[in-house]
DNA sequence: CGACCTTTTGAAACGATTCAATACTGGTGG
DNA sequence: CCACCAGTATTGAATCGTTTCAAAAGGTCG
C-alpha cells in the first residue's frame, strides 16, 4: 500500500470504493509481473493536487489518507473549505463543469482515484446504488459547509474549534478510525487555523484552554482525547448523535456487502 | 400571479420550472371554473416554509421571489448560509435524507414547488436533461458556498459586503433581474448581517463607507447601484466574470428552448 | 397620530490578531 | 553522538477591527 503505517483504512471501505471507481487502491501486478495502478494515483504529503482555475477531472474518489480542499484570498489568506477523508467522494469542479474552484493538497500521503465527467457519469447510470450514494455523499458535504459557516458566522473561537474537534471525531468514528473518542489529526495548528477561519496562535490559545478545562487532552501535536464529550458538545452547540446524522452519509448496505467487495 | 408587483420573472425561466417540476406557478383554471395550483404554493413575505430537524420534502423549486436558508445557533445568532433565488433548486435534506438541516423562510411573497424524494428521483431518470441541470445546480451552490465560507472566514467587512453585492448583483444578472448594474435586493441590514456574519450595525458602517468612496449608490432601502464595478470586484476579490463562471450554472438550450415551454 | 421597525452615528468594551521572544520537535549532516 | 536547522507550539503585550450599547432620525402602516 502507498500510504505509510499511520491510517489503517477499513477494508469494507476500500472495497467499497475499488468497485465504484474501478480503482485499485493498492498496487496489482500484470500476468508479466508488472506492479500498476487502475485509475488511481499517490500524492506525497503535502504535494498540491489540483489547482483553482486549473482544468481538471470531474470527481475525485479518497482511496486512502486526508486530502483539503481550499481557496486563497489574493492577500494569501487561506480557508480549508473542506477535509476529504478515505471514502470522500469530491467534485471540485465550478459550475461551469469544467475548471476546479479549490485547490486540492494532499495532507497525508494519499490515494487518489480521479474520474473524467463522462467516466463518472458513466458509472452512476450503470449502478443505482452509486448515484444514492454520490447523492448522500453530497448531502453530507453540504451540511458540514452549513454547519461550518454558521460558526465561522457567528460562533466565538472556543465554537469554532470545539465545533471543529467534533466534526472531525465524528467522521473518523464513522470510518472506524477513533478509539473511544482519541483520534489523530494529520494537521498543524496553522492547518485548524485555515479550517475554523483564527490565526493558529488563536488556535494554540483555545486548545489549551480547553486542555486546561479537561474537556480534551492533546498529546503529541493533535493527537486528540475528548474527555467530556458532553461538554465539548455544549460549546460546540450540537451533540455527536445529531451531528452523526446530519453530516454523516448512510452506510449503504447493499454495496457494502461483502458479495460485492 | 401570488407575487405582488416588485418582482418580474422573467418567462422562459417560469416555463423551464414548469415542466421540469410539473408545477404551474400561477394559478390556471379547470374546466369547472375552480382556480388551482399543481404542486406549487405560495408563501407571503416573513412566512417560514421549512424548519430544522423537521420532515421535509426533498426538494424545493422557486419559481418566484426570495427565500433564505438558515441556521441558527443555540444563543439565537442566525447565519444565513444561502439565498433562493427564481430558478434555483433546494435541496435541505441533511445525510440521514429524510430531516432538514436548513431553516426555510419567505424573504418575498414566493412560489415553491416541494417535491418528495421519489417524485424528484423519478423526473430525474426521465429526464437526462433535469439531472444535468440539477447537477449545474448543486455545483454552482457549492462553489457559492466555498466563496463565501473563504471570505466569512478570512476576509475583512468591506471584503464580506463587497463579495455579498456582487454575488447577488451577478444571480440577479442571469435571471434578468439587473439594468446597468442596478438592483434591488428584498433585505434589511439585519438580513444583510447574517448573510455575512456581520452586526448589521457594521453592515451599515461598511454600506455607507463604500457609498461615500463613489464606489456603490444605495437608494430607498437596498436598491443598490454598483458606480465602480472594478473598485468592487478588487475589494471582493473577485470579478464578476469569473463569478458567474464558477456560481452561476450555465443555461440549458435544450430545456430553454421555446418548443419544451 | 402613535407604534414599530429600520437605519444611522458615536463611544466604550471586547475578542482576535499581530508582533515578538522562547521552547520544543524531528530530521540532517558533520 | 551531538550540533544544527527548519518548522511548530507556546506565551505575553500591544494593536486593531468588530461588537455592543445607546440615542436619535427616518420610514411605514394601522
């Protein structure tokens, strides 16, 4: 596999996804004994994979590892609009249907299948299931921006980042990559700064005054303990259960099955 | 037609709604004489259509006026995370697919056409074209989103209300809802406040500052003439060209066509 | 006309940013 | 092995932009 040790991904996931996409996640070798690839790509960390204004593939499929997607003001300010973790479907594409409106880097090493508009079309007409599950993937992605900029709006930095550590707690529990609430982010405090909108010193202030409240433990650069969850939740303004719901798309069992992998 | 006067809808765009929605905006009589509507219901201006966390159809058509999407938090602050315009398509379903995470109101007296999930989904598979137009839809709803999430988070008020009346001044534009850069938006400061998450107290400092640099023209309320359009696209940091690419979606001949009125 | 909502402006208070200095971390090469 | 480096985290102090509070003016509607 690509990506080194740090994010063991789902099986049922990467199954899942390699069927949709018709990528293979990890290297197959030909009946010659050559290693390749189906439509899937690595990025180192940190490498860009995709910029605004740039051409580019309608959809990209998150084999493996975090991806963000974000935008630059002129002055060089950046806002992480989103996070795409293994499973993330995201189309970065303008209305236009052609150009890109983010900017997409790879924040881990990471596995990307990318697929051209027809491609993808292609593939959601062939399977039902696909298309609900683009449609769920979508509706998930646009609550988390609702949720998002309702906080950036009008919530104080404690919000922001309590807001922030939920959100990101929740997913991560959905692809089965928390244990009892610890979880690791492969991000700097500069990188949450660029998601919840503060200067990562503002960052740094108000994850140690949460620290200091023990509502959360951080070890090891943002290896995240949520201790009182209930209380993350208060200043977040939205419980785990609620938010599951909202940002979190079905599992959808009919392709998950193993008879499908 | 429900709505009163302010508001002329320009007719192409009545007739696209129309058949793909299977509504008839205004009221047509049966051969009994009796007025009715299919599908579509009028709101008057204030009115809520929708609340969050209720059951809700899945998607909402405007066919005539304003509605606003919102979200509130605990403490009551509201951000209003998008504007409804004629012509656009809502969904408000959050991942779970059956509750909204979206607060619905009348900015205007409106039109709306609510259609359930399976009626949605069967006009879709007819027809290729509404799914394409659909899919326009949501893109240009995401990239508004992601422009604006960039500016809640990292840009300054004068950046926020500039990028906000060139965001609408351009919509307006593509619905013919403009002359010469003028236009009148169906808001009050408040309204204007939560849109960019600002007081509205701020809203009016930034309007009147931008007013006295001969930049804007505001008359009566909110009618907004736009005097240096390249002033204002260098505070939004943006110009309305690329705007429009990345928000607007591109019309469909096919369905405008005057033979599928 | 009065009641109510919206807009406008000033002054004080607050929260977040910026600047700056120090400490910590992991990786590199002598 | 240690020294060094660049990037990151941490903390304090000064500054800045926005909010809040308050008061007055304008508009609309019964």
């Amino acid at each position: 596999m690509a990506t080194a040790g740090a994010i063991e991904v789902d099986p049922a996931l990467r199954r899942r996804l390699s069927k949709l996409t018709g990528a293979t996640g990890s290297p197959e070798v030909d009946k010659h004994g050559v290693q390749f690839t189906r439509n899937a790509r690595d990025y180192k960390a940190g490498q860009a994979i995709a910029f605004e204004g740039e051409e580019v593939a309608s959809v990209l499929c998150v084999l493996d590892g975090w991806i963000s997607l974000s935008k630059t003001l002129e002055d060089g300010e950046r806002q992480i609009i989103d996070f795409g973790l293994p499973g993330d479907i995201v189309t970065a594409v303008a209305a236009d249907g052609t150009t890109s409106c983010l900017e997409v880097d790879a924040l881990t090493d990471v596995t990307v299948a990318a697929l051209s508009h027809a491609d993808w079309e292609r593939r959601q007409s062939a399977s039902p299931e696909l298309r609900e599950m683009a449609d769920h993937l979508a509706a998930a992605s646009h609550a988390r921006l609702s949720e998002r900029m309702l906080r950036l709006g009008k919530g104080s930095a404690p919000v922001r980042i309590a807001y922030a550590l939920l959100e990101l707690c929740v997913r991560l529990r959905s692809i089965g990559q928390t244990q009892d609430h610890t979880f690791h982010l492969p991000l700097t405090q500069q990188h949450l700064g660029e998601f919840t909108g503060l200067s990562s010193v503002h960052v740094c202030r108000t994850l140690r005054r949460l620290s200091r409240q023990q509502i959360i433990q951080t070890e090891d650069h943002l290896d995240i303990k949520i201790i009182d969850l209930a209380a993350l939740s208060g200043i977040a303004g939205i419980g785990p259960d609620r938010l599951q719901a909202e940002i979190v798309p079905a599992p959808m069992p009919t392709i998950l099955a193993p008879g499908n992998g």
